[in-house]
C-alpha cells in the first residue's frame, strides 16, 4: 500500500507553497487532507514484486462538468492474486473540485464506481466526440474502459460499443489527434505486446485546437491554464506533461465544441503570471497562440 498525494495537481490544493525564513527557500505544504482527497494508491505488493504493483497508477485533471475547475480523476490497483477490485478500497476515484480550495468524492454519483472492475494502469482525459464533455481512458490489466461523459455530471462505459476495450495487457497510453483531422485518437502502450493506435472514425461535432508557445514562461506552456467560453458555456484545460507510467499526452490543447462554429472568447493564464484574451475564434482549425501575442496564428 502507498500514499499517493496529488503531486500533478499542483496549485488545486494538494500542494500549496508555504511561508518560508528565507524567501529564496521554496517550500511546499501537503493539504491533500485538508482538501478532501483522502485517496491511497492499493498496489497490492508482494515478494514477486510484479511489474503492474511497481507502476501503478495514473492521474487525469479534467473539468468534467464545466464549471471552471479542475477536477481530479485517480486510478488504482486491484487485489493481487485476482487482479479484481475486491472492495471499495481498491475503486479509482473522482475528486470533484467545490471552488473553495476543498474536493468532494464524486465517484458513485458519476457513475464511476465501478471502475473497469481490473487493476487500473493509465488514464487520459479528452473529448473523443467532441460534444464539448471530457472524456476518460483507463488502460488496466485487463480490459480498457472508455468512459463517455453525458455532460449531466455522469459517465457512461462506451468501450464496448466504440471498440475500444482492448483485450491487451495496457499500460500506460496518449491521447493525440495524430491525422489532424480534428478527433482525438489513442495510443495504447502494451506489455510484452505492441504498441496498438486506435484511429477515431467518429464524425462528431466542431472543435478547436490551440497549441501555446510561451517566450517569458517554459517554451512548452507546461503549467499554462486555457479557459475558452461559447454559448453553450465555459470549458478549462490545465497544460500538463505527463499522466502516470508510459503515459503523456499531447501539449497542443483540444476541445470539443458540438454545434458550435465559433469560439467567444479564449483566456490563457502563461506560468510568467502573463495573460492572453482572443475573441471570436472560428472552429474547426489548430492555432497557435505565443504569449504575449494578442492574435492566433497558424498552427504547426
């Protein structure tokens, strides 16, 4: 069994920086508790010391219900042995984020309590159907689940339907647009199996794609948080470089927007503390936005 405190989380109050005698002293405080994510990684460890209990587990950030906030998506292990999830201990959970610093478990409420029902490996968050709902990937030993988002703050398990429960042995996956065709695909890492790129064929709803270049802040905006507002309402991405073992997605930002063909508003906050506010930005394109730019350019 091991302690898991929400390291990627950074700034949503797992982690917060403390006062410190010396002001060139970074210091952090763990207030994962405090917050509400009271979450333990179940490896399961034996004397074997198997692969899977070694690189357990991964961790999305995603705004499932819109309201501006990033929520917490954690994956777990299972009972070894059986590789089931034999009890509640074992259940991956959705912290939701209440505004205030503090998160609620929202796991059954969701939808979300079963979990795959096998010992979770990875997980990315994104909208492969692009009706402006983040969806979630969970790779396992065992069969992966695709969890669609039904936009009323529950999930429904598609993976059957959509061909995505592969029956290899998952590890860690990406999710990425890789033919730019404006639907995000997966890349799904195997063990001892090789790598399996599920290509989505779906045609679904408009999008837009931003990649952000930062010039005062890190080149690859990692850190940078997106916010874009249509008439159907507020969507957040947070950008990140990594979700869990052999997994990482794509730095360019996706989002899903359904009938909507034109984008209100896009807010960038840059790591430098620098803001960007764009206006009326047509769908169904990639952009590039470089910080302290007040236009879109091409995307690359």
């Amino acid at each position: 069994m091991r302690c898991f405190f929400i390291t990627l989380a950074l700034g949503l109050g797992a982690l917060r920086l403390a006062s410190a005698p010396n002001p060139s002293t970074i210091l952090f405080e763990n207030v994962a508790s405090k917050a509400g994510v009271n979450f333990i990684t179940r490896n399961s460890p034996t004397p074997n010391k198997n692969q899977v209990e070694t690189m357990v587990a991964g961790v999305a950030l995603l705004d499932y219900d819109g309201d501006g906030w990033l929520d917490i998506y954690l994956v777990n292990g299972a009972a070894i042995p059986s590789l089931q999830k034999e009890s509640l201990d074992y259940w991956n959970r959705l912290y939701r984020q209440n505004g205030d610093g503090s998160f609620t478990d929202v796991t059954r409420a969701a939808g979300l309590s079963d979990a795959g029902n096998n010992y979770g490996m990875g997980v990315a968050a994104g909208d492969y159907n692009n009706d402006g709902f983040a969806d979630l990937y969970v790779t396992n030993y065992g069969r992966n689940t695709l969890y669609r988002n039904n936009g009323d703050g529950t999930f429904t398990d598609v993976a059957f339907v959509n061909g995505a429960d592969r029956p290899e042995d998952g590890r860690g996956l990406s999710i990425f647009d890789y033919d730019r065709d404006g639907q995000l695909d997966l890349l799904i890492r195997n063990f001892r199996q090789p790598a399996v790129l599920l290509r989505n064929q779906g045609r679904s709803g408009h999008w837009l794609q931003l990649k952000l270049v930062g010039v005062r802040s890190n080149r690859d905006a990692v850190g940078a948080r997106v916010q874009i507002r249509t008439e159907t309402g507020l969507q957040s991405r947070n950008v990140t470089a990594g979700s869990g073992y052999l997994s990482g997605s794509s730095l360019v930002q996706h989002f899903g927007l359904g009938p909507t063909a034109r984008v209100a508003s896009v807010d960038v906050d840059w790591p430098s503390g620098a803001h960007t506010r764009l206006h009326d930005v047509a769908a169904d394109h990639r952009y590039t936005v470089i910080e302290g730019v007040e236009s879109l350019g091409p995307g690359s």
